[in-house]
C-alpha cells in the first residue's frame, strides 16, 4: 500500500458529460465521462469513467449505468461520492495522513444548496479544504484573460448539460444567464431526427459521434458524411445508412439561435463601461459543444462580435481550475 503524509492537491471540472482533473506540478492527469456502472440493487459499483460509458445500451438486467450529476450539478449524492473517490486515488493512490485541498468547477446559477452538496460530497470523499470556482471564471484563467482585472469579458460556457453566458470582471459575475440545454441536448435531438427521419433506431455513443464528426453549421461542410449503424424500425433488422452535414444540420438552428438570443439578453443587461470592453475583445467560448464546427461563425454573423475559441475548448475549465490551485490568493482576493 502507498503511504505519503501529504497528499497532492488537485483540481476538478464536475461535467455533466464529462470529469476532468488536473494534478498540481503535473497538469491534466486524467478527462473521463461521469458514468457509473452499478449491480441491480444499486449497492456497488462495478465500473466507472470510459469502460463504463462504453457498456452504454449493452446492458442486462442484473446492471444498470448511471449519471449521478445533471445539468451541472448533484442528483445523487452518495453515487457522487463513489465517483469522486474513484477520481481522488485517481491522483493520490493509497494512504495519507494529510487529506488534499481541492477545486472544484461549478456553474454560475448554482444554488446554495447545490453548491453545498457538491461541497459535502468531496469532503465525505477524502478533501480536506474545498475551493468552489464558478466555470466561467475558471474557463477565462484557462485562456489566459485575467478575470481578476478590471475589465469585461463576455464568456460562453458550453458543456454537457448547461449552456452559460456570464460578464466577469475582477473574479466576479457581472450578468449571467443560463440554460439547461447543451452537449447532451444536441445528442438527443440526433438521435430523434434519424428516428424520424430514417426509420433508425441509434445509441448515445453513436450520436455523440455525429456531433463531433459532421454535425456543422457551415455551407461547406454540408459534403461531410459518415456511416451510420443502428436498428432498423421496421424489420428490427441491423441497418447502416449514409447520412451527411447537411442532411443533419437543421438539428442545431433553433439550439444555436437561442444561444444567440441568450447572448443579446445578457449583452443588455451589461454596463456601458464593460461593454466597450467586449466590444473589443468579443466573445470568448469554452466548453466541449465549443468545438462543434461553425458555431463561433453562426454566432458572429447573429450577434456582431468576434468570437474566441481556443485549440482545447473543453480544457479551458481544467486549465484555469490549475491556475488557480497554483496560487489560490490571486481567486479568493476579491471575495474574503
């Protein structure tokens, strides 16, 4: 059994889809989804992350996969912790005698209650101090826009299963507005139109595949076609179909418009000071559904600002989380 009397502090992004963790010294250690495989009586669980998410529609009576966080935030909070102690021996394997301090990333419009339980939950999970940092703020120090200083930035926070867009200036939320649709939404609605629309009955792995091979909201990517397999409505026969960018696009119009009304609604409701700030600088996008093709130039053309997105769109959290585990007085400053 490894012994150490300290353990490493770390840092986590708590998705909805997704977990992401970031070591201090060491950087991103692990990016695994937020499933949980547990026996018939929900008493144990047999597997957590990637192998788990990979046994989706798999599955017999005897087991059953499981999210215990939606739309950002806990449903379930002893499943909560079985999956945050599989992530902290993740980084700190074995026995020590001194617990981690831990960051956590949670969204704006979290409750007080929601945000307690998310704390309770990784103190009952081996923390021995936990930091709650707001996900937008965390995505603005992980693209390296220093939230801390006086002047505005516009972040879009797009994850799994809330769309965010917050105005921050000096670690602080000026406006925000939130929706509890995202990544997820957008499998969904996949998965419905080939339903409809091909007579195809297909899982979650195989839309999410969709989404991030040809799903696109630019005209020249309406030629990109993948193959798609599923079961057949009809014969209840295995069937693949062909299906291209611009069969599919109409899917993510109206999710992309009410991103678009969205940021107009908080853009109203802005300072004239800061808004001048991000006239300048645009919009700034983090998040995983941030990498879904064309959607920063769909919402440039609607709203008239240039939009910013970075190479690693969903390590925008995790990167700004270790930022500020390295130097937690630089987060908390406007806040004591």
């Amino acid at each position: 059994m490894n012994f150490r009397m300290i353990a490493k502090d770390f840092a986590m992004d708590l998705g909805t889809s997704n977990i992401l963790l970031y070591k201090k010294n060491e950087g991103i250690l692990a990016n695994e989804p937020s499933f949980l495989l547990l026996d018939e009586n929900n008493t144990k669980v047999l597997s957590v992350g990637e192998p788990a998410r990979d046994m989706l529609g798999k599955t017999h009576d005897k087991v059953h996969i499981v999210k215990p966080i939606e739309n950002g935030v806990i449903t379930d909070f002893n499943l909560t912790e079985a999956l945050l102690n599989y992530f902290f021996k993740k980084v700190n394997p074995g026995f020590c005698v001194i617990q981690p301090r831990v960051i956590l990333a949670v969204p704006s419009q979290i409750t007080d209650i929601q945000a307690r339980a998310c704390e309770d939950a990784a103190l009952h999970a081996g923390a021995r101090e936990v930091i709650l940092v707001d996900q937008n703020l965390a995505g603005a120090y992980g693209m390296d826009l220093s939230p801390d200083e006086p002047v505005g930035r516009l972040m879009v926070n797009l994850g799994g299963g809330v769309s965010e867009v917050a105005v921050l200036a000096l670690n602080g939320i000026i406006t925000s507005k939130s929706m509890k649709k995202g990544g997820e939404y957008i499998d969904s609605l996949i998965i419905d139109y080939i339903r409809e629309n091909l007579s195809l009955e297909i899982g979650l792995n195989m839309a999410c595949e969709i989404k991030e091979k040809i799903l696109s909201l630019r005209v020249r990517d309406k030629a990109l076609m993948m193959k798609v397999d599923g079961r057949d409505l009809e014969t209840a026969m295995p069937k693949t179909v062909e299906l291209t960018s611009g069969a599919i696009k109409e899917v993510v119009i109206d999710y992309a418009d009410l991103l678009a009304n969205m940021i107009i609604e908080v853009l109203e409701k802005t300072p004239p000071e800061i808004s001048k700030d991000i006239k300048t600088s645009g919009i700034f996008m983090t998040g995983n559904l941030a990498k879904l093709k064309g959607l920063g130039e769909y919402l440039s053309t609607k709203i008239g600002l240039k939009v910013n997105i970075s190479d690693n769109p969903d390590e925008d959290v995790i990167k700004g989380c270790g930022i500020i585990l390295e130097d937690p007085d630089r987060y908390t400053r406007y806040s004591k």
